[in-house]
C-alpha cells in the first residue's frame, strides 16, 4: 500500500495536472486499521459522538463495514462539527472545523 500511495505522490508532484480518478482501489482494511492506530484519541469528538476507543470496540468489524461501504460507493461523510476558539491577544474567536472518526449512519454502527 504504502509503495503504491509512493508512487502516485511522485507522479502528482513532477505532473502537477495530472488527474486521478479515483483512489478507492487502493484502500484496504490494513491501511484503514494503520490510520486508525495513529490518530490521537485524545481529540474533541465530531457530530457523530463516537470517539476513537467506541471505535476500537469492534475495530474489525467496523473496519469491513467501513470497507464495503467505500467499495460500493456508499461511504457518505459526515458535516464537520463547527466550534469557536478564542484567538489569542483578542476577543475575537475563529471557527475550529471538527471531524467526525468515521460513520455517517449511526443505526448501522457497530458496538
């Protein structure tokens, strides 16, 4: 996985106009499983209120579930949990965009 991701980060930096279709075929299971591990379970959690360790409950079957969603073309984001941070030396607050961990359609989660 990895070697190939490799490749096509070369060639998007010496063909900058070169475009791709789609990337869905190089995601798997053990590359989800590897992106899973190194997010910080300490961040604020999204709209969906499933935090990292809710996730890991049933991290391999959530893993296939997520899978078969994305080869089916079915995978659908959630929104991005919008909150205002204070601006440091200002009153003035800017918006934080915060993402959900991974499910868009929570009667299918699987805890």
């Amino acid at each position: 996985m990895i070697t190939k991701l490799a490749g096509i980060a070369e060639v998007a930096k010496h063909k900058p106009k070169e475009k791709f279709t789609s990337l869905a075929h190089l995601i798997n299971e053990d590359m989800l499983r590897q992106c899973h591990i190194e997010i910080d379970g300490r961040k604020a959690m999204g709209i969906d209120e499933v935090s990292k360790g809710i996730f890991n409950e049933n991290l391999e079957e959530n893993l296939k579930y997520l899978i078969e969603r994305i080869k089916r073309h079915a995978y659908q984001p959630l929104p991005v949990r919008r909150a205002y941070i204070h601006k440091p030396g200002s009153d003035k607050k800017r918006p934080l965009g915060i993402l959900a961990h991974e499910y868009s359609n929570l009667e299918n989660y699987h805890t």
